[in-house]
C-alpha cells in the first residue's frame, strides 16, 4: 500500500461521500422531524461508527483492485444512502448494521433495494458475494432473509456466488420451501432435503458454519476427497487429529445418515521437503560412514553452526525461532564436554564417544550445511523415494492403530506424473497458464479476470500474502532467479524445472517435477472427475493450498464448481503452540498410543468440535478416560442386570411410571442426538445429550435397587443397544477378534504339516457354526492372513444355511455318483463271468446265428499258412492254447491279411505275435 494510492482511494471516497449526502434521504424522511429522535451529533457519531468498517473495506478493495472500481463505487454509494435514511419511525435505518454487530460474518444487502428487476439484482449481487469468504465465516441472519424476499425465484447457475447463497437461504427458510424449488441443475432444490437423511422430524444435515443443507451431486453417493500426509518424518499427533475427524465424519456419514461414500485419499511422496530431507539424510549416512575424527566432527559442527545462527538471528516467527533456539541449546551443551575432553587430552575413547553424542545433537545443523555444499550431486532418483516409501508404511501402520478406516482409493504423485502433465498441458491451452524458463506457471490475474471465475474464494484476504504463497511453493523452489520467472508474485508453480539435485520426469517444457498444488488437482480429477461433493483438509491448507486447488481445477475443467463444501479440520495444539513437524514441535502417534488407548483418542476427539482448534494436553485426555469409565460402568451395570435368569415372560414386565419417563427422556435424547448429527455433525454436543441419558438410566437402575426391585430389562437394554449401535464398538472388538484368528491360523498351521484332521475339523467349526452366530466372518485364503468382517448377525446365520444346503447337494451328487460308479463296475464284473462263447448270444438283435467252428478253423489257418521261425512258431502254439475268445481274434486278423493278400515280414510276425501274447 503506497501513501499514493491511500491518498487517491481517500479523496475518491470524500467525492463519494458528498455526492451521497443529498440523496440520502427517504421518501418518508421528513417526518422524522416531528418524532423524538437521537441528537444529531449523536446521529453522525452512530453513522459514522456504521460507516467505518465499510469505509476502509473500500479503500483497502479499492488499493489491491481486486474488484472493478465502477462495482465498488456502486456498492459503496447505495450502502452509504441506505446508512443515512431515517424510517417513519425516525430511527437510524441501517439495513444491516445492528446484524453486523451481532454477526461480524453477515453481510450487507442494502444495495440491492435500489434494484427492481431479478437479473441486475442477481448480477450486483454475484458480483458482491464473489469478493467475500463466504465459505469461512459466512452467517446468516435475518437481513439475508429480507434480501431473499426480493427474489422471485432462483438465480440463474451463471451467477453461482448468488445462486449458491440462495440455496442455503431457502433451506433455512421452511415456510419458503413450497417456492424454491431449484432446477438450475437438474436436482431437488433447497427445499427438499435428502431422502437418506430425512427423519421423523424432517431434519436435514447441515454442512459449514454457514449451516447449509447437505445435498450431494448424485443422490445418495458422496464422492470425497481428502489431503494427505507427505511422508518424510513420523506422522504426529496433529496429523490424527485432521484423520480421527475425517474419520469420525465419515463413518457418521455411512453409518448413521446411510451416505454411500466413496473416500479418495492422496500420499504426497514428490515434494521439496522429501527432496531435502531424503539428500540430507544421503549425505549424512555418507558423512558417518567416512567415521570422521573427534576433532574433525567439531570442526564441521562449527562450521554448520555460523550460517545456522545467521538464520536464527534473520527468523522473526516466534514458533520457529523458539524451535532454532531450542536447537541451538542442545548443540551448545553437547560442544563444551568435547571441547573440554580435547583441552584436557582425555582418553581417545572418552573423546570419540563425546563426538558421537555432538553429531547426533547438531545432526540437523550438519546434514543442512553437508546439502547445501553437495545436495546438487544427488542425482540417483532412488534416493528420493525410499524415503517417502518408508514412511508412508509407518504411516498406515499409525491408522490402523487408530482404527482409521482406510480410503477407498490411495493416489501417490509418483504414480500420477503422466496425468499431472495432461493437467498443466489443459491449463496452458486454456490460457491460464504460461512457460517460464522451463517451468510453468498458474496466472491468477488472467484467471481471476475471466468471465465466471474468481481467485481465492476462500480466503480473499489472503491474497498478496507472501509468506503463505512462499510455503507452498516449497524451500526448494523461492530462490531469487524462481521468484523472477513469474509475472506476478501471486502466480504459482504447475511445473518446475528440476535443478541439479533433484528428481526429474520428462513433459513438453523439459525435465522437471509437479508443483505441490498440482497434485491433488491431477489426482482428485481423474478420480472424482470435474466436482466432487467434500474436499477435506487441515484448517492451515485453505490458502494458499485449496485456494490454488479450486482455481487451478476449474481452469482445467472450465466449471466453477470443483469442490461444493470445504471441510475443514481445526489445529491440534501442545500448550497453545500448533503441533508442526517443521517446527519440530509434535508427539508422534506411537508415543501417544503408549500413553493412551486408540478409543481414548477417540473420545478426545469426538468431545470437541471437528472443526475447531484442539489443545491436546492431560486435562483434555483425563476428561476422555472419565467419560470412557463412566460409559463402561454403566454397560457393565446394564450387562449384570440382563444376566439375572428370568424365563421368556418374565422379560416383559409392567411399566411403572419410572419406566414411562425413563422411556420418555429416552426419546427426547435420542432426538437431541439426532439435531446435533444433523448441525454440522456436532459430536460434543451428542455425547453430552448421551451422557445425561446415561445418569438418568443410572439414577433409575439405583432408584430400584434401594427399594430391591428389578429394573425393567427390555428397557435398558433398548438403551444399551441404542448406544451400543451409536459408537460401534467394533474398535473394541477387533483386537480380539485379530488375536483369535492368528492363533487359530497357527493352529491350523501344525495341524496341516501333523496331518490332524481333527484339529482342522474343528478349525472349521469355529468359523462356520461358532462365529457366524457373533456376527463374526472368517475367510480363509490359501497363503494369505485370514480375514475378519463383522457383520450382521442374521446375513451370517442365513448365507451359514445356504453353505450348508449348498454342500448338501455337493454330498447327494458325489454320493448319486458314487453308486452309479459302483453299479457300472458290478455290470464289468459280472461280463467278465460269462463264458466268450455266450457273451454275444443273448444279443439277439444285432446277430442271427453263429458259427461255432469258426474260432478252431481259423486258429489253425494261421498255423498253416503263415511262415515263421521256430521261436514265433513257439509262441503261437501257446497263443492257440488260449480261450475261445483270442481264437475268434486270431481268426479276424487272418481274414484281414487274407482279403489284402497280404503276407507280412518277419520282424511285423514278431510285433504281431508280441501284441497278441500280451492279450
């Protein structure tokens, strides 16, 4: 901001100003003058106490030019004319400003009461909203109501900014509901809520602090994507705390308002911080395997130390210079012991182990002076991934201690590198982006001057703010010659130019790697396609990380519409500090999960807002294990009472008129349940609607026992399964469930190599008739772990009876075969009984008399007229020794060579006779 330009906004608005103070009144004005009103003096101090957020929200739009001065000008003089009227009742009619003061977000509609027709209305007002967060932050009030009522109908889809705030006004407007129906694309309009979430009260689930209705694309599917870790260190408590939410939203999601979700998930493993830290590390591994001297480790710790103090003297961030001075203390108590050992000629073995605990203390300082001297030689491409590859497993290892469900689909950059060049190739032939010196970058000015776009629709505030746009351009990539290569400095990288030292991927403007905003863009898009419903992320990611995403997005697809509710989780802090890996400031989960149980964490998190900051600290975590007792003592209590014997009538019993209101209080919770699901999914104020539904089924269960009643079991345990169904309890369960199936793993193991059949038989007993009636499933796959589901009881016991039918059909057709089997070897059997000479006797059909000379006459033809040696002539004297039925066979084959006139050599006599010998 120059003093120039401060100077040129302020005399504009003094122009503005006068040009306003002979309009301002009101057809009605003047019989102001006849009613006791404010004096004037303190007329002007309220106006202007009005005026002033309004002013210098001008002046600072105004500087930046971030919207057309004409609409501004016109923005600012109907807002300052309906400031200055006066009402009939001679008070201050300031369409907005009480509201304002009520709700910082709200916004001010005064203008458009100068507009009469729908489209110049919708156009001023698109124009307005575009230049305001309304996704962070927005409010309604009773003013969005009064501008609603000057809408005949929906605005058109052009205008989205208006036709979006239009939806969510008449969602929150029942009685308006009969009016609004919404074609615009083709869905129910804001009236009607979703079919899946709708309840006997009619309530709706809304979404963001702006409370608007949750109405997906695509009936009842939910296509969501979510920002995930780039994996180069330990993930830390911070990163649970965005995936527990998530968590936590999407299976309320699928669970209780029976969404179909479909969960896109993205590991970032190509990224500045990977690079650096992955040469660092090289370089450091290669720095101790030379296993330098004592004395040549202290003199390259001093050396790293100089541009280390540098920078912590240049830091001026206070979580980051706290960070640096912690370092540097640590370095400097490791350095006085070795320097001392050294003065005063200790032992080699003293000394070597005191440079051993110096390079471990000042290894961040030394592997960041050992990259900034050598990264440049890192050229193997494999070192850049074994890092991320690593850590991502870490990673998933960490959610499922969590009992994070995984994502439907997991994206990695390294697998998206093709798509990501189709993506910057698009966003260039749509003119928004350019090359530069062999990378490409995103022009936000070109963009946010397009008809039907707009940059930094989440925090337009934000826009300008160096600092932030550095950050997410990455340490690697804001030197002085990368900073030069844009046209502006709110551009930011699609493409970038690989420099020495860092992975490369061949594209049309050379080698070089994505930008990180890219990513997700790519990855999301060829997934979820041009809109998806939920985009989620930590609350630090808005700008400039989801501001880029939206508009890089929409460039490439040409829509403005990519994401349709942001989800934003709020920090997780330790003592007020954010928890940051950069910042060195974080607990890992592990360390976490040795302090505090999976469903510990959990409670913590449902006991507060998703999407507000979370300081995670004993008391937070003492406050989750009492409510975790408090709600097992009263399963435990529920649990002994449904033990007691009672016969099937006993089980029903009178209701007194303990049981009616217990009953009735039941009710009312379970709807208070319900109406804080439905308000932006409200967990903390759920389970403080469970927790007094708990103590007033205490206070009844204690009610009876001090007069030796029975309390009423049907009752509780409705209530116990209601609850039981709330907070599935299958985190509880499956450790056990896993630690039964390994074991029976093993077993069946010992049983195969000891060939028990037994034991496996009732291995096999345990998964088909034990479980099943659990709601437990075992499937078993031949060399892969078993796998357990759980599911629904009664789906089990029934597809456990169309198994059994199955396999009984399998035993009748093996058994019919079987006997049809044995029955055809009988009828061999007794064929091989009947004497040759009777065998074709019975045969009647097919021959009309026989010669029964025949198999003698021609066993001797054979004899007589086929020439052999004595030694074939042996072995067919033996041959005509044989039964009845070779002499009908010799017989066939004589009136063969007979017919063909035909007398066969020695060596065919020889095979000849061979093959009838072995008959």
């Amino acid at each position: 901001m120059t003093l120039q330009s401060l100077t040129r906004a302020s005399s504009e608005l003094s122009v503005l100003l006068r040009q306003t103070a002979g309009k301002a009144k009101m057809p009605g004005a003047d019989c102001c003058k006849n009613q006791s009103s404010p004096t004037a003096p303190e007329e002007e101090a309220s106006s202007m106490a009005l005026l002033m957020p309004l002013v210098l929200s001008w002046v600072i739009s105004s500087i930046s030019g971030h919207r057309s001065k004409e609409t501004e000008r016109s923005v600012l003089l109907h807002t300052v004319e309906n400031l200055m009227c006066c009402s009939q009742d001679g008070r201050a009619h300031v369409f907005l400003a009480s509201q304002a003061a009520e709700h910082p977000g709200a916004f001010d509609y005064g203008f458009l009461l100068r507009i009469s027709e729908d489209a110049r209305r919708a156009d001023a007002l698109n124009e307005y909203l575009s230049s305001r967060s309304y996704l962070a932050g927005y409010v309604p009030s009773q003013v969005d109501s009064e501008a609603f009522a000057l809408f005949h109908g929906p605005p058109h889809q052009q205008h989205v900014h208006a036709l979006r705030w239009y939806r969510h006004i008449a969602a929150l407007q029942p009685h308006m509901n009969s009016q609004a129906t919404d074609t615009s694309r083709g869905t129910p309009g804001p009236g009607l809520a979703p079919t899946a979430v709708a309840r006997a009260n009619e309530q709706r689930l809304l979404f963001d602090v702006f409370q608007e209705v949750f109405v997906p694309q695509h009936g009842n599917r939910v296509l969501w994507y979510c920002c995930g870790p780039t994996v180069y260190d330990a993930s830390h408590m911070g990163h649970a705390r965005s995936y527990i939410s998530f968590d936590i939203l999407r299976r309320i999601l699928m669970n209780y308002f029976k969404f179909d979700v479909f969960y896109c998930m993205n590991i970032t493993d190509i990224d500045d911080k990977i690079i650096k830290r992955a040469r660092q590390n090289h370089l450091l591994e290669q720095y101790r395997a030379k296993k330098p001297s004592a004395s040549q480790i202290l003199q390259d710790v001093l050396t790293a130390r100089e541009p280390f103090q540098a920078k912590l003297a240049e830091t001026t961030d206070p979580d980051k210079k706290q960070m640096l001075e912690r370092l540097d203390t640590a370095v400097t108590a490791a350095l006085s012991p070795l320097q001392g050992a050294i003065k005063s000629g200790a032992a080699d073995a003293t000394i070597q182990s005191q440079a051993q605990v110096l390079l471990e203390e000042a290894k961040d300082l030394v592997s960041d002076w050992l990259d900034s001297q050598f990264g440049c030689q890192v050229t193997e491409n494999s070192i850049f991934s074994l890092l991320p590859k690593y850590w991502e497993g870490e990673y998933h290892k960490d959610m499922d201690a969590l009992n994070v469900l995984p994502p439907d689909v997991l994206t990695r950059v390294s697998e998206y590198v093709p798509e990501i060049v189709e993506f910057v190739k698009r966003i260039v032939d749509n003119g928004y982006g350019y090359e530069s010196n062999g990378s490409v970058y995103f022009d936000t000015a070109k963009f946010d001057a397009s008809s039907g776009h707009s940059y930094a629709k989440l925090v337009p505030e934000a826009v300008g703010d160096q600092k932030a746009l550095q950050e997410g351009e990455g340490d690697l990539s804001i030197s002085a010659d990368r900073l030069s290569e844009k046209r502006s400095q709110n551009d930011f990288a699609l493409w970038k130019a690989s420099k020495p030292g860092e992975p490369s991927w061949d594209s049309p403007w050379g080698k070089g790697r994505p930008g990180w905003h890219i990513e997700c863009s790519a990855m999301a898009g060829s997934i979820l396609g041009a809109s998806m419903d939920i985009h989620g992320g930590g609350f630090d990611l808005r700008f400039p990380h989801h501001d880029n995403e939206l508009a890089q997005s929409e460039a490439y697809f040409e829509n403005n519409h990519w994401v349709r509710y942001f989800l934003h989780t709020g920090h997780l802090t330790i003592a007020g500090c954010k928890m940051s890996k950069s910042l060195k400031n974080f607990i890992t989960i592990k360390d976490a999960l040795a302090k505090h149980t999976a469903r510990q964490l959990r409670l913590a998190f449902l006991m507060h807002s998703w999407k507000d900051t979370l300081d995670y600290s004993s008391n937070t975590m003492e406050s989750a294990i009492q409510y975790e007792k408090f709600m097992n003592e009263f399963f435990l209590n529920v649990k002994d009472i449904l033990r007691t014997p009672t016969d099937i009538t006993g089980q029903f019993e009178k209701w007194e008129a303990e049981e009616i209101e217990l009953n009735k209080s039941f009710y009312e919770k379970k709807e208070a349940v319900h109406e804080a699901l439905c308000d932006n999914i409200d967990t903390r104020s759920a389970l403080e609607e469970i927790r007094a539904l708990v103590s007033q089924s205490n206070a009844y269960m204690a009610a009876r026992k001090s007069a030796k009643l029975l309390p009423n079991r049907m009752l509780l345990q409705s209530i116990a399964q209601y609850l039981t169904d709330m907070f599935k309890l299958e985190s509880t369960v499956m450790p056990y469930l896993n630690v039964l199936s390994d074991f029976r793993e093993g077993v069946r193991k010992i049983a195969r190599e000891q060939k028990v059949t037994e034991v496996l038989q009732l291995c096999d007993a345990v998964r088909d008739d034990i479980l099943p009636d659990l709601g437990v499933r075992l499937e078993d796959h031949e060399g892969l772990r078993t796998v357990v589901k759980l599911v629904d009881r009664e789906t089990l016991l029934k597809e456990r009876e169309e198994k059994k039918k199955v396999e009984e059909e399998k035993r009748k057709k093996k058994e019919e075969a079987a006997r049809k089997k044995q029955e055809q070897e009988m009828a061999k059997l007794a064929k091989m009984k009947i004497p040759p000479s009777e065998m074709f006797r019975s045969e009647t059909d097919k021959y009309s008399s026989f010669d029964d000379t025949l198999g003698k006459t021609s066993a001797m033809h054979i004899v007589q007229s086929v020439s052999l040696s004595g030694k074939v002539g042996g072995a067919l004297s033996y041959f005509i020794t044989l039964r009845e039925t070779r002499r009908v066979v010799s017989s066939l084959l004589c009136r063969v060579c007979q017919h063909f006139r035909f007398t066969p050599a020695a060596r065919w006599t020889e095979e000849l006779s061979s093959a009838l010998m072995a008959l």
